[in-house]
C-alpha cells in the first residue's frame, strides 16, 4: 500500500536497530507517513530527516540518553519500536557462556530499558502511547542452534504481555511484532553460521529457508515496517499485549 502522508503528522517516535535491515524499514515508513523520526543504533541512521542517535541501546544511561534527546528535540514521544537484535548459530553444548550472556543481555536488556525509559516519558507527557517490541518467530519454538535467540524472543513477548497490562490505565500500548524470514543484513551472519553446521555454501542455506516459506519468498523490511505503523494507529487502539507474526504462512500460530 502506498503509505498515506499523514497517517502519522506531527507524532515523535523512536526506533532502536535503525541502521539496517527492518528498523531502516520503520523509519523510511514513519518518515513516509510525516512523523517526527528519532533513529537509535550503534552506527548512524543513514537517512536525511532523521534525528540520529548512536549507542548502545542495552546499555542504561545510553538509552535513557536516546529517549530524553528524542522528548527535548521532538516535542515528546508517541511511538517506541525496541526493534535492536542479535543472532548467532550455535548448538547448546558448543555455546560459551559468554555467547550466551551476549545475546540474551543485548536482545532482552534493550527491550526492557527501552520500554522503561519510553513508559515513563508517555506516563510524564499524558497523551498515551504506542510500545511495539521486535520478536521473532523463533521466539514461539525452538530451533536448533539459536536457542539463546529463540529464549530472547521468547522472554520479549513474555515481557510485552506484562506491560500491556501494567501501562494500560496510562493508555499506553504495547505489542510485539512476530517476523518470519526477513531479507535484511542479518541473514549474512545467520547463512554463514548455518552454512558452517550443515556443510553446505551459504546461498544454499537462504535457498532451504526461502522453500520452507508457503508464501514462496521472504519478507521485506516494509512487510514488518506496515504492521507497526498501523498498530501505531487509532485503528488498532484495542490491540495490547498481542504478538503478530508476519511469516508468509510459515509459523501457524
Ligand atoms: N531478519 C529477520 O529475518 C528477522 C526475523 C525475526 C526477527 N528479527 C528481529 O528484527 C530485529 C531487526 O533485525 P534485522 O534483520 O533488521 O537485523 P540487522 O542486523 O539488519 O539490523 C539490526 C540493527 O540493530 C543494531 N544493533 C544491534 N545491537 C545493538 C545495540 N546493542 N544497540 C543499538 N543498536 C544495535 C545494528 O547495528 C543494526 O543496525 C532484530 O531484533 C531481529 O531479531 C529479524
């Protein structure tokens, strides 16, 4: 759908995970739809228009730091999409501990300070607020060699659940969105590492994921960028503490 100009004039939101991938999707969309666009990410956010934040969105005063820029240069903050994520192809009995802390720590703890920081400035403004959290499919069930991903996303749309029920006397919602197989930089890292397990080149392994899609391709960034813009519309203002996946049928949840 061609997104609609106005659909989001005069609304602040901040992404995490801007740089690439899907969180470059949100915010191409949101600038699209005329909303005040804050970008968060290690690197900058390779975008004219856009208020660039860098640093480490698992990291307390950081986040904290990108949530307070956003409120004093945007007039506030309507929209949070927690959308930073990592990933890494190990089986459980191969995995240091030190892998494990480092996926779990960044995938987890920068949902939770996100969310904190973005629930207390919606709280303090008074005008409500839309939380939207990054999942995974692999968060719904175990795949093998991801299982600090797959627990990560788990706890994610776990951890959504309470907050909706916590910040809906503030009119404050949150949600999580529920990927399948994307096409983003992060599929580089994630063929490479399969590729290594199965013995097989890297283009092979995105040809077995890409058949394991009904829907016969992947998705693109804008295929996730569509749905949280409209769960950050009035049109979804029941919507709280769901977990929607876009998968092209492939996880039938
Ligand atoms: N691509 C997929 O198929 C897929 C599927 C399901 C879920 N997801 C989730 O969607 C989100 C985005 O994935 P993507 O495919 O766009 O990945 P990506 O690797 O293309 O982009 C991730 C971005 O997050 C940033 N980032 C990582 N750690 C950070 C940190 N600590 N602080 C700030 N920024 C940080 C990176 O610099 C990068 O710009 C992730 O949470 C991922 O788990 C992706």
């Amino acid at each position: 759908m061609t997104p609609d100009p106005k659909r989001h004039a005069g609304k602040s939101i901040l992404v995490t995970g801007s740089a690439s991938g899907i969180g470059l999707g949100i915010v191409d969309r949101f600038l699209a739809e005329g909303a005040r666009v804050a970008g968060f990410d290690l690197n900058p956010t390779p975008r004219d228009g856009v208020l660039s934040i860098t640093g480490n969105a698992a990291h307390e005063p950081d986040m904290d730091q990108a949530v307070a820029e956003t409120v004093a240069r945007h007039g506030g903050l309507d929209v949070m999409v927690c959308n930073a994520g990592v990933i890494a192809v190990t089986p459980v009995t191969e995995m240091s501990f030190a892998e494990w802390k480092r996926v779990m720590d960044i995938n987890i703890d920068s949902v939770f300070l996100g969310s904190r920081a973005a629930a207390r400035a919606m709280i303090a403004q008074g005008r409500g607020g839309v939380i939207v959290n990054a999942a995974s499919g692999a968060g719904r069930r175990g795949v093998p060699n991801l299982a600090h991903y797959c627990a990560s996303k788990a706890a994610i749309i776990n951890f959504t659940q309470t907050l909706a029920i916590e910040l809906a006397p503030h009119g404050i919602r949150a949600n999580t969105y529920v990927p399948g197989h994307i096409e983003t930089p992060f599929w580089g890292g994630i063929a490479d590492g399969f590729a290594k397990r199965w013995g097989k080149e890297p283009e092979e392994v995105i040809a077995a994921f890409r058949a394991s899609v009904p829907w016969g391709r992947f998705g693109t960034p804008d295929d996730v960028a569509a749905t949280v813009s409209w769960l950050a519309t009035d049109d979804a203002e029941y919507m709280s503490g769901q977990a929607l996946a876009m998968n092209g049928a492939e996880f039938p949840y």
